[in-house]
C-alpha cells in the first residue's frame, strides 16, 4: 500500500471538508442564495487581498486572469514594461505581444530577480510605460521578487503596477492598497486549497479608470463587466459553482486561521524544507543573496544524476507528486510545493519520499538527513 | 420538509456517482494517469459531436467558447452573418463586434426561428462573408435552429459555420461532420451533467485552415496551441481537474446510454412536458409551426398574471429550480429545463410544483391535469 499526496506548487491538496462541500447538489447561480456565497467571498477576498477595491473572480486559469490584466487596461500600441526572471513572469511579455502592445522586456537570469533600482532605470528612461508587470512568486524558479520595491516605481505616476501574486497572494504577505499595487492576480488551486478553475484579479481604483480608455478587445475577461456583476453580488457569465462553493469554505478556514499566522505558517514550513534540503547538499535554484518563495522551493539536481527522472520515481514509487523543471530547466531542478493545504506533517512526506527517490537516482548523502534536521526545526519552532 | 430539485435549462442536476467521483482526492494535471483522463474524454467528445476532428475542453463558460469562435477564424474587420432569434445568439453579434468584425444580422421575434432560405439570400447578396454563425438551440427562447439547412450555405464556400450548441449537443440530433458544421460549442453544465466550469469546441479542418490566417488576438482562448497540446494528451493551461474527472464519469454513462437512446429520450420527455403544459392551457413561447428544442421549454406566462413571481415562489415553497425570462423576456415567460440527468421521474417532479405555483399566483385550470397527461403519455411510450 501506497499513500498518494499531493505536494506540487499547484494544483495543491485540497482538504476533506472542502472536497464534500464541493460534492453538494449543485444550486443554481441566479438565486439569493448563490448570491450570498458571492458576496461572502468577495468580502473574505478582499481581506486576503488587503484592498478595499473590487476583487473579481474568474472561471479560468490564472492564465486568464493575466490576459485580462493586458487586455483591460491598455490599447494597441500601449507601451509596457514586463519584468521577469522565469517562464510565468514571461508570460506577461507573450501576452502583450499577442494583442499588439509595445512590450519592453526587463529578464535576469532563471534563480536570480530583477531589483528594483533596475527597473526603476528603465522606467525613467522610458517615460511612455503605461503599465509595469511582474511576479511575486516566480513559481518556475522559487524565486520571490521585491513587489514593494516595484510599486514606488509607479507610485505618483500615471503607470499601473500589475502583479501576478498566483503562488503567492493567501501565502505570503501582500498588502495590495498600503503597498500601491494596481492589478494583482490570484489561482484557485495554490494557497486557496481548491481546485484549479478560478482565477481572482483585484483591481485599484487607479486601474479601474483606465479601463474606459482601453481599446484592446475583451468580452469574457471584460472585467468592468464583472465588476458590476459583482455590485449586484452575481458575475456575468455562469460561473464555476462547485469551485466557488468550496472557495466560500476554504476562505472561512483561512479567516479561521488569519492571514497573518496562515503566513508565518509558510514561512516557517518554507524555512525548514530549505535548511533540511541544505542538509543533504541540495542546492536551491534561488541564488544566494536572493530571497526564495516561501511556497515552493526549486532545487537544482546535483551534477551526474538523471533530474528528469526524480517526479517520475517520487510519484509513482513513492506516492508523492512534486514537479519538475520546465522548458530550458527540464532536467535541471525538481520543485516542491508548500502551500495552502500543508502543515507540518508535509515536510516530513516530502523529504522522505526525496530521500529514498536521491537513493535510487545514486545521490550521496547521509540517510535519514534531511528528516532530522526538519523534525529538530519543528520541534523549535512548533506554532502549528 | 421540501426536496430540492434543480430543474432549469443549465445549470442541471449532476448525477451522485459523479459528485462522488469529483470529491476524490486531487491529481495533478501533468501526469500520465490525467493524460489517460484527457485522452479518454476526447474520443468520446467526439462520439457525440459525430466528428473525426479534434474536440477542445476549455476551462471557462460557454460564453469563453463562443469568444474562441470568433477570435481564432477572423480578423479586424472580417465580414460575418450572425443569425438569430433570442439572447444568446445575439451574443456572437457582441463578440463580433468587440473585436472589429463587420458584422450583419439575421434577426427573427423571439419565439421564431429564421429560415434557411432568408439565411441564403442574405449569404448570397454579401459574397465576402466569411463565417456564419447561429444557434441549435436558443436557450432564451426554446427554439430549435435548422443546423442542418444553414450547413447547405456554407457548404462548397470558403466561409464557415459556427455553431452554438450549448443546450443541444448531447441531447438532440447532431452530426457535425455529416452536416458540414465547422465550428460546434457545447458546455458542460447542460446534457454533460457536470458542473458548470468547461466548455467544448469541435473544429473541422476547413475551419483550422482558417486559424493560421485568422488576426485577432486570442492567448488563453487559443485553439491551435490547444490542438496542439490535445495531441499530447495534454491541455495548454492548468485545466479545472475536478470538472474533467467528472466528465470522464459522465462521458461512460453517456455512451453506455448511447448517444441515440439519450436523444430519443429528451424528444419523448419534451414532447411529454409540452403536452402536459398544453392541456392547462398554457402557451409556449416557440410560435405554432417553429420546431421547438427537445432540451428546454419556455413557456409564457398567461395574461394577467405576475410572471416575476413565478421561478422564485416554485423554488422557495415547492423546492423546484427552473428559470424566468431574461431582458425583454423578463416576466413575460419561464423556461423549464429538461437536459442531461433527467428521466420520467422529472417531468412529474416539475409540473406538479408548477401547478401548485400556477394556483398561488391565480392561475384558473384543472388541479392534476398536466400530471394526468404526463402519466398518461409516460405509460404509452415508456422506453426509459
């Protein structure tokens, strides 16, 4: 016997109690009491979020929410600075090209980020950027980018900052109103512990008004749309019920908690996983001096071993699905997620099924490690 | 006490076996055993579409797909005919016209249908038409489209024909590729008796063709890197897991059923409820000689009476779901749906709350008459 978990930087494990909410009898979305779900969520969304401003939920990936975050704010032509060090931050770059904006593109290398003095340079030299996107979490890399940093950029200027927080925001501290943020961009299936299918985007006020200017097409991501829907506590295409459903009771479970503590919760999680990985002489993708997500880590393979084959072995003799590298870094690194649904017996499982998985791949080290440094740092840190 | 019964024309009732199979534990998408999944689904999606070609899933509504309809094949001012009768066939002429198409309309009165013959007159006096785009089955108004007529014009042309099956593929007569339909959209939450959160898109070669050519923007909703990843068993982005785990349950007991035996029995089941309503003098809102759709039926609501009422007092004080009118519609009819998970059992379960709603809101008829007729005709053609 086997037991399967779930421990990739999404698609997250989602707990019992949600899953059995999920497998209710469907309602239908034009009735009070649907509408009350909506409501609720946008109230508890906004909390997670830290704004006053609208937070929409989508039916789409986060990849939706992203196309919305081009296509709502900018026209043919609009002048935009995407900063990124990693496949997703790029996406943003591949997403302007595709509806015809003028895309300037800021990279550092995969495990670094970009600082935002950096950025700041750009933008000053380029004084017609409408708007500036970027990640928090570079879910490709492990990598955590210095939001607060950017958002001075576009602070008292007439330029938006639009974020994708989608493996961050619920994880990790984000203040979207106190830190300046115009746009940013949230996934169903990471600290939100439901399935993929929903994608949450907040919107500034700033933001909103540009939307009246923007002249790129839209109409199932037309977000000023759904920010009226969401006023009459509906959205404006049938939306994903039973995602929504459990969104209402993960959200109730994350109010519970706090957001605070649901974020020391990830931090210190995060903080063992690295020091226990360290211990084995794992290397983290994340260069030094460069600060790792704190809801997933990307560890390099050590030099000689086959690095496509560790998620293969992980998953399918061991039970536990991490992720592997992607595109250039296939091969390369293997990633663990920690978020949403993971408390301190995660660490355990997935540092027991890596270090029998390294055994077979002919990784060197001392058995047994990484498992004694993780549980000597639970046991220090113990606030679950 | 008082069951719930969800009897509208989408969302419907999802059969328990599949609330169950959707509340397992979540699999990651990037794995051979979700391969299995996607490659399963797509062989029996097609079974239904009747096609050789490939039949995407998307994770959005039915409104994201007939947005994909229009960006894939078109460019900035491409020349389309939208031919419609109701709500959601005006739809593609919205789309159309949010991304720069020039778009004409074939209107008839809601409650009508538009004939083949007028749709050739207008395709043959506007030579550069490149697409036309129409409704099955007009969810607004319970009115069934002569697909297979509208197929005739564009067959032998360069243009194509797109077409919204939302409330009818899997429950009515459709042969996509004996018809000659280019392009066909289906949504899960209707005789697929799964949850709202996918929708389907079926794209003949002819319409492929067009693809490469095809201008507009599109990234999320971008059909041939879809097609491309369906060859891989695979989906562009992180697809809604659940709802896919549910469909694959959905798709076997569909094609146990076979997809003849369901579409016999949403005709008998239609024609049962029209009669029923019938004989209490009730009205339905597809005029006398238009073919009415076999998934839904609107029914007017009888002169002097508040039809606003009517949805909210069947659900709250006899349990039973169906829908109002919508825009102009409003009050003025209610539509009961018939699609997906139901059998005998439903057309009893609605019209008996439907009589007792009627009486409430002053509706002079015969207590138990359309139950009487119902049971009368279920007897004489009982096939279920």
């Amino acid at each position: 016997m086997i037991k399967k978990f779930l421990n990739s930087p999404g698609p997250t494990a989602v707990p019992p109690e949600i899953l059995s909410d999920m497998a209710q009898p469907l309602i239908h979305h034009r009735t009070p009491k649907f509408s009350d779900i909506i409501k609720e969520n946008h109230a508890m969304l906004k909390n997670i979020f830290m704004t006053q401003n609208p937070v929409i939920t989508l039916t789409s990936s986060g990849t939706g929410a992203m196309e919305a975050s081009i296509s709502n704010f900018l026209s043919r032509g609009s002048k935009i600075l995407v900063i990124s060090a990693g496949k997703f931050g790029e996406r943003f770059g591949e997403i302007g090209r595709a509806y015809g904006a003028d895309v300037i593109e800021l990279k550092a290398p995969y495990g670094k980020d970009v600082k935002a003095g950096e950025a700041a340079e750009v933008f000053r030299n380029n004084p017609l950027i409408e708007a500036v996107y970027t990640e928090y979490s570079e879910s490709s890399t492990g990598v955590a980018f210095d939001i607060k940093g950017f958002a001075e950029l576009t602070h008292n200027t007439e330029a938006i900052l639009v974020v994708d927080g989608i493996t961050a925001i619920g994880a990790m501290e984000f203040k979207m109103d106190d830190w300046g943020v115009d746009v940013a961009i949230a996934g169903s299936q990471k600290s939100f512990m439901i399935p993929p299918g929903l994608s949450f985007i907040g919107v500034s006020e700033k933001a909103s008004k540009k939307m009246d200017k923007a002249g790129m097409p839209r109409f199932y991501f037309d977000l000023k749309k759904e920010i009226k829907s969401l006023e009459n506590s509906t959205t404006a295409w049938t939306p994903a019920i039973t995602l929504i459903m459990g969104l209402n009771r993960a959200l109730k479970m994350m109010g519970k908690e706090g957001i605070e503590n649901i974020i020391r919760r990830h931090h210190i999680i995060a903080e063992i996983i690295r020091s226990s990985l360290k211990s084995i002489g794992l290397e983290l993708q994340a260069a030094p001096g460069v600060r790792p997500s704190d809801t997933l880590t990307a560890v390099k393979v050590p030099a000689g071993l086959d690095g496509i084959k560790i998620p293969g072995i992980m998953r399918d003799r061991y039970g536990v699905t991490i992720a592997g590298g992607q595109d250039t870094l296939r091969g390369k690194i293997f990633r663990l997620g920690h978020l949403g649904y993971v408390d301190k017996s995660d660490i355990l499982i997935v540092l027991q099924a890596l270090e029998l998985t390294l055994k077979d791949v002919g990784y060197k080290f001392e058995p047994g490690k990484s498992i004694f440094t993780a549980q000597k740092m639970i046991m220090e840190n113990y606030i679950f």
